[in-house]
C-alpha cells in the first residue's frame, strides 16, 4: 500500500500538482469498503466525513472539473479531474462553487458540504479513483483527515481512557488470554508447565 501511495503522490507531483491533502477535516464517519446496510451488503466506494452544513469544501489537488451537477444518489456533486487517470468525487453539496469544465488549483474551494441526495445527514462522501478503479483514499493520503470536532481536551481523553478500558477487559476475558495466564501461574507456582 505504502508504494501506491508513494506512486500517486509522484504522479500528482510530477504533473505540477501540490501534495494531495483531504477536501475538509472531520471526523471519518464511514470508511471505504464493505459495509452492511440492514442485511444487505454493500460496496462503499469512498468515506464521510462529518462536517457541519455549509464548511468549504477544497479540491484534493489541482485538475479539471469533469462534472459538476446532480445525481441520483449524490445528490449535488463534483467529479474532478487530476490528470494521469486519478479522479475524485465530492457529493452530497449544499452548493457547487464550480462549473465543468472550469480548471482549478489546488486545494482551492469547488463546493459546500451539505446533505443532499441519499444523505442522512451533513457530511462529505469522497471518493478517489485511479485507472479506472475506486480506491481508498486514507492510505493514499497519508491516513484518516484531521478530526476537528469542538470537543474538549479532558473530554477527549475520558473517551480515550474508557475506550483502553472496555479494549483491556475485552482481552481480559478472552479464552486464550486467561489459558495463557493460567499457565503462568502454573509455572511461578510450581515452577513447570502444566497444561
């Protein structure tokens, strides 16, 4: 994964391009893959950000703007292009900044975020293609976008202590964990190992 990030960032560099950056900084609500709709599965062919109605919404790098307009589904969108056959996507806007066609530079604002389309709520859907083919852009762009939520440093930390909490007494309860130890008591008490 980590040359396929390296050959996007030399592809989008070399073409005169900025380095890649995410179109908003939120929390990522729904990540690329597999996911399961009621029973049904369903192929997520890029993330959600959340972020409030109307934040700015930028071009991940410089490019051409292939469409811009509605869908079904997407609701108001942005397809781009950045040349070398990576395309990105940007759906679910309160307004479009942009027109097809219309060149723009990098990182420059294209939209609003919104909940347009099949959307239940605020956010930005995104999706990054290349030769044809959805990919996920968290690797390719150096990992998850910054999360800016208004929540405070202590509170944060809350979620982070009770998060290791529940993860340890998870472990704590597996089966192979408590054989293991177990078998460590066994042994600084009897000095062997017994099953």
């Amino acid at each position: 994964m980590r040359r396929r990030a390296a050959g996007l960032l030399a592809l989008l560099t070399a073409a005169g391009c900025s380095i890649p950056r995410w179109p908003v900084d939120g929390p990522l609500t729904s990540p690329y893959g597999l996911r399961w709709i009621g029973l049904l599965p369903d192929m997520h062919r890029g993330v959600d950000i959340a972020v409030p109605e109307g934040t700015e919404v930028r071009t991940m790098a410089p490019g051409r703007v292939r469409f811009a307009g509605s869908m079904a589904g997407f609701g108001k969108v942005i397809w781009m292009d950045h040349g070398g056959e990576v395309l990105t996507v940007y759906a679910h806007l309160s307004r479009i900044l942009v027109q097809t066609g219309e060149a723009v530079g990098g990182h420059s604002v294209i939209g609003l975020s919104g909940a347009t389309g099949d959307a239940t709520g605020p956010h930005l859907h995104f999706e990054l293609w290349r030769w044809g083919w959805e990919r996920d852009p968290v690797p390719l762009l150096g990992g998850r976008p910054r999360d800016r939520s208004p929540r405070s440093a202590p509170t944060a930390r809350a979620d982070l202590l009770s998060e290791a909490r529940d993860h340890l007494e998870q472990i704590a309860h597996d089966p192979v964990v408590r054989d293991l130890e177990d078998r460590r008591v066994g042994i600084l008490v009897h000095g062997d190992d017994r099953p």
